[in-house]
C-alpha cells in the first residue's frame, strides 16, 4: 500500500475516464463500488447530492450514453493527489485528490475550465491489488452551464 | 425542395398566430420592452419559504426585471421583500445569497435597516445632516410579495399590481390539491445559457421534443394515453400541459418509483408553465421548479429547484433525490438534452445568422404534440407587449386570410 500505487490508481481512474473507456474503470473499481458526486450550496444552505451510483448503477449509466443526445465536447480531468491515509487493518486509503475538469469545445478546439473540487476516495487493497471502493466527487463549482452526461 | 433566399424570408403559410418572428428572441429593444411591460409587471417566484424558515432569514435574488431584491423573514415571521440597493449610494446591502440578519446593515458606510425596511442607523446623522435629512427618511424600497402555491414566495415590483390570486387564475387547479403541504427544497443549481428565455419557456410547453430524449421515446410515447394528454391554456398566459401516469420499468437501470407523492397516481406527472418564465414540474416523486431570469437578448439564467415534503423521512428524501437526479440533475439524463436543444436554438438565432421564423403551427386537438401552448403564451405576450409576436415591427401586411 505505497503511495505511488494509490498515486497510480487515481490517475489511472483520470485516464481511463477521459477516454470513455468505462469497462476498464469499471474494472478497477470493487464490487461494492459507490459513486457519488456532491456539493453545497450557500442559496439554500444545504448539502446536496447530484449522482449518487452502485457499481451497477455506474454500469447502466455508461451503457445508456450512446442513446441520449450529449455535448460531445470532450473532457479532461486533471487530479493531483494531496493527502494519503493508509489503514493497515482495514487494508483501505482514504485519499484526497485536488481536480481539475477541462472542456474542450468539439468545434474549434477551445479548452475552457469546467469545475473544480475534489475527489474523495477510498481504495480497498484485496490481493495485494488496489481496487476503487469509493469515489465522492466533491464539487466546488455549481455552475455546469447545459450540464454533460458524463461524471467526472 | 430547398428554398431560396427569397423563399426563406416569405411569411409561412400558416394563420399570423402560427409562427412568430426570430427577432422576438434577439432583439435588445424588445427585451428592455420585456422587462419593463413583461417582467416589472407581473408576479414572480422569488424563492422558496422552506429556504427562509427561521426570523431574519433572508435570501437574495436577481428579479428578472433587473432590480436585485432582498427577500426576508422578519421578526413577526412576515417575509417581505425590498430592494437590494443602499438609499445612501446606491450600494448592494446583502452580498451573500442567503443568511440570517437582525440588521441589513450596508458595508460601504454602514447605514442600518430593520426587517421591515425602516433605517435605524445612519452613521454620524446630525453632523452630515443636520435637521435637512434623517433615518425616517431613508426606509428601503418595499415590494409587493406573497406566499403561495406550494409555499413558494412571490414579489411584484409594480405597486399597482393584482393581488397573486388573480394573475394565476385558475391556472394551477390540477395543481393545487398536491402542494398544499409544507414542502421543502433539497436541490438548487442554475444553468446560464447562451439563448433567450423564452425559448426555454416553449420547450417547457410542448412534449413534441420528446423525439429528443431516448427516455421519453421509449417510455411516455409508447403508453398509451400519452397522445390524449390536452394543453390548456388559462388567463394571463398560462398553460397546463396534460397529466399522464409514466411507466418507469420501460426504461433500463429504471424503476417504478417507490414513495411516489400524496395524493399523485403512482407514476403521474402534471406540469403547468407560468407567463411569463416559470413552470412547475410535479413528476412521480418530485416537485421540480424552473424560474428564468433573463440577463440579455440571447442570455438566461435558470434557477432549478427540486422539492419534496417537509415530512420527508431520510429515506424518502434520499429516493426523492435520487429520482430528481436520474431525471433533472446537471448530470441527469433528459434536463441536459432540453438545454442543449435551447443551446442550439441561441446558436442558431443570434443576430446575423438569418434565422426569420419559428413555426408553432401543430394542430393535434391541443394535445400535447400540439403547439398550442406556446400559441396561447405569445397572444399574451402580444397583448402585453403591444407588438405582434408574428410582426413585431409591424413591417407586414397580414392578409385577410391569414
């Protein structure tokens, strides 16, 4: 459980994401994965949850993004991780990641910063293998303009 | 056959009340009309009471009209709402969007009101002003608000306004027998998007764009029923669009939804537009509330709420918000398509593009592929503005026909 294998894990998570490639993610993720992405909002002074997904929720998710009508400007995420508590006993690490989410408009090629927060994830060493096991997505920014159907 | 630049421009062949002109949604001109004959005339929802609940409480809010306005709870427990501008220098007095305040006391000089808009505090009153001006003279512009409707809390900027009853008519009756329990708000976002606000409106008026969600296709569209859902259209510009019992299981990774709403069949969704930017969207589990606030010809705002009971166990309330996200979250599944259709539609209006029409020309017995809904919102748009949705300028000559 060295932190350049969580470092790893996380950024893979990044990678992976960006390129649509969900079953790989989904992969790295445990079987009891939960998503959730959350923020505050200071207009009605409270805590909100705006996903909230099990592995199979995650699942269905991606397999529906094809069907809908998106923004198909891609995005990147960019994480850097600031804080690594391992627990030996429980063999999980809660990480703390700092991330940046870009958006690349589809026509034209200009990047615009489209949120900021953080990721809080907890990753559950089984085998001697990192698996995700939880991932909040804690959202500084609320304004997501037309939204996107992809989490972050 | 594609048409000529000619032909683009001819009027369509539809009755004068079947299409309006593009420029309605770009025009600087008509937009400061709008907010002075539109929005500084007719009620609007502020906010909603469960986010003011306890005395001093207030929120802010952006009126559409353009005025900034201060909505708070006083110590009578009486919401009231004033102007969000200092009387001294014109200064903002709340910065934060909410918060609880004994006094509204502005930064820049730190000039003192109460809840009730009275100035209790001007610094060094007797050596600026002597015996010429005083705190009596200083109170905050009140305006006109209401509560009501599911608890939401309403303001007019026009003193000589309706009472609410009166602008909502008969409007909200499918409505009324689900709301009038205490319900609170658990969702706030808002969306900016380069478009006019009444665009969003249009999309709120008709089901037609559900070609544009997969969702909707699979699901409402293929019960039957779907096509007998009726738009009705009420005075001042409102419109009810026909209720319907969904059937979630059509839909893969959905569910019928399990706590449904007192009252509500299981799976029933009413949905009634407000003249002249607000709709309320009650679906299976969720009371979902849109407010515009336009900010330009070709910009908008657009406050989302989602709401459930005040009585709401956490479970309950977790199933709510999980509904509401699935759906209307900014990463939900059908409220990303609706603006990137309203998107598109700004993309393609702005001014220079040559866009000339936008046909409501559907008749289907004013059922809910009919756009007789947005019909019946821009003859009061028409008749508030003074100008003709179809010929705003008046450059044309309707024939007799038409």
């Amino acid at each position: 459980m060295d932190r350049t294998t969580i470092q790893d894990m996380v950024y893979q998570t990044c990678l992976l994401l960006d390129d649509k490639n969900f079953d790989a993610f989904l992969d790295l993720c445990d079987e009891g994965f939960r998503y959730s992405i959350t923020t505050h909002s200071p207009e009605i002074r409270k805590d909100m949850i705006w996903l909230d997904h099990d592995k199979k929720g995650m699942q269905n998710l991606f397999t529906q993004l094809p069907r809908h009508n998106s923004d198909h400007s891609p995005i990147t995420r960019h994480a850097i991780v600031y804080k690594v508590d391992v627990d030996e006993g429980r063999k999980e690490a809660d990480v703390v990641s700092a991330l940046q989410v870009y958006k690349t408009d589809l026509d034209g090629g200009a990047t615009a910063l489209f949120a900021v927060g953080k990721y809080v994830d907890t990753i559950r060493f089984e085998g001697g293998k990192p698996k995700l096991a939880k991932r909040v997505v804690k959202l500084d920014t609320r304004m997501l303009g037309i939204g996107y159907h992809i989490p972050f | 056959m594609s048409k000529t630049a000619a032909q683009w421009h001819e009027t369509p062949k539809f009755p004068s009340s079947h299409y309006v002109d593009s420029r309605i949604y770009t025009d600087q001109q008509l937009f400061e009309e709008e907010r002075q004959r539109i929005f500084n005339k007719t009620w609007y929802i502020a906010c909603h009471e469960s986010e003011i609940p306890n005395a001093f409480d207030y929120r802010t809010f952006q009126h559409p009209g353009g005025t900034p306005l201060i909505i708070v709870r006083g110590e009578d427990m009486k919401v009231r709402a004033f102007y969000n501008i200092c009387p001294h220098r014109g200064n903002t007095l709340l910065y934060d969007p909410s918060g609880n305040a004994k006094r509204i006391t502005c930064i820049f000089h730190a000039w003192s009101f109460d809840t009730q808009g009275n100035c209790t505090d001007i610094s060094r009153e007797e050596q600026g002003y002597q015996k010429r001006f005083c705190k009596a003279d200083a109170g905050l512009r009140e305006v006109k608000s209401e509560t009501g409707y599911g608890g939401f809390i309403w303001v007019n900027v026009d003193d000589n306004c309706v009472p609410l009853k009166t602008f909502i008519g008969d409007a909200m009756g499918e409505l009324d027998p689900y709301i009038g329990m205490p319900l609170e708000v658990f969702h706030y976002h808002r969306a900016i998007v380069d478009t006019n606000f009444k665009l969003w409106h249009d999309t709120n008026s008709e089901f037609y764009h559900d070609y544009m969600h997969y969702f909707n296709r699979v699901t409402g569209m293929m019960q039957l029923g779907y096509f007998d859902r009726k738009c009705v259209g009420y005075d001042n510009g409102h419109v009810l669009v026909g209720s319907m019992e969904i059937k979630y299981d059509a839909y893969a990774g959905s569910k019928e939804r399990g706590i449904g709403w007192p009252g509500l069949a299981q799976g029933g969704w009413i949905l009634i537009d407000l003249f002249p930017g607000m709709t309320y969207n009650l679906r299976t589990s969720v009371l979902r509330m849109d407010t515009m606030i336009p900010l330009s010809p070709n910009k908008v705002m657009i406050e989302y709420r989602g709401l459930g009971l005040k009585s709401d166990t956490p479970a309950e309330r977790a199933q709510r918000i999980f509904d509401h996200n699935t759906i209307w979250g900014p990463f939900g599944r059908n409220l990303h398509e609706d603006l990137l259709g309203v998107h598109g539609q700004g993309r393609a209006m702005r001014p220079g593009t040559d866009s000339r029409w936008v046909l409501q020309g559907r008749e289907e017995n004013s059922t809910i592929h009919d756009e007789v809904g947005m019909r019946h919102y821009y003859a009061e748009w028409s008749r508030l503005m003074g100008r003709k949705a179809f010929d705003p300028y008046g450059e044309r000559r309707v024939s007799a026909a038409a």
